[in-house]
C-alpha cells in the first residue's frame, strides 16, 4: 500500500478538542459536513487547504491526546486526508483511527516541513520526501493493521471476516 500527499505540519500534542471542537460534539452528526471544521481553532480554513486524498497531516509527539473523541479521527478520514504521521501518537487516539480506517504511521517527522511531497510505502515501511529526496523508515504495519486500513475500519473487517473468532 502507498499513500501519498502534500505536508500539512502540526507541533507536539494536538489535543482532540483542536482537531474538532467539543462545540460540535451534538450538534453536528454528519461526520462529512463535522470534517469542515477541522482544525478550525488552531487552524482556521484549513480544510479548504488540503486535498482530498493528496493531503498529509504531519506533527510531532503525542498526537491525539487528550479525551477519547471518536470524531477525531473520523473527521480527519472524512476531509480525505491520505495519512497521519506523527512521532506518537496518544494510545486512545490510535486505537480509534485503526478501528475507522484512518492510516496512521509512526515515524522521526524532523525532516518533513509544510508542503513537502510525501510517498509513504506501508510494506516497506518508508517514507520519501520528494522535496529534499530523504527517506526515514518506519515500523511497517503488521497485517491486521494492513487489512484494517484496507476494509476501512473494524466494523467493515468484521462483515468481511464473518468467521473471525478470539480466542
């Protein structure tokens, strides 16, 4: 698998209340329309920025911190954002994007800067930079994150693995 996408660069714990607002919690259910408001606090107008399935949100440590928000990560997947590479990421917020099918790659982000071009290769665990030509690996995903990503989340893995059992 190969994503790709222009750098979108973020800093060191990004909390869930900066990627979508506590204010919409309720009031807004359409995961689509909830995506409009991404980043709007610490970022404003920022996904008229990316572009679908071209874009990648780059940051630093620990992100996702914060409250367990399941519209994090989801609003993040609805823009069309390709990927998230961070150096952590908070272990609720992890969990939560795997389980929607939000691809999300820990790696040293120190060499990627706003608008760098990424190609990120999740089988062999790579990451190039298309700017200054610097390739970082990363730990590559075991193959139930593959086909997690692949099915688009955990409730669509279930309906296609209708045998699966734990043990």
């Amino acid at each position: 698998m190969v994503l790709k996408g222009k750098v979108f660069k973020f800093s060191d714990n990004i909390n869930t209340d900066w990627i979508i607002s506590g204010r919409y919690k309720f009031s807004i259910t359409d995961m689509k329309k909830l995506s409009q408001y991404l980043f709007e606090d610490i970022r404003p107008n920022f996904y008229k920025e990316i572009t679908p399935h071209d874009s990648i949100i780059v940051a630093g440590e620990n992100f996702g911190m914060g409250s367990s928000r399941e519209q994090a990560p989801w609003v993040i997947k609805e823009a069309g954002v390709s990927c998230v590479i961070a150096k952590s990421f908070a272990r609720i917020f992890y969990r939560n994007a795997f389980n929607i099918g939000l691809p999300l790659i820990e790696a040293d982000t120190s060499a990627m800067g706003e608008g760098d071009y990424l190609i990120v290769d999740v089988d062999r665990g790579t990451i190039k930079n298309e700017k200054n030509a610097y390739t970082t690996k990363f730990l590559a995903w075991d193959n139930f994150r593959k086909e997690l990503i692949h099915c688009g989340g955990i409730i669509n893995y279930l309906k296609e693995h209708k045998d699966f059992k734990l043990e």
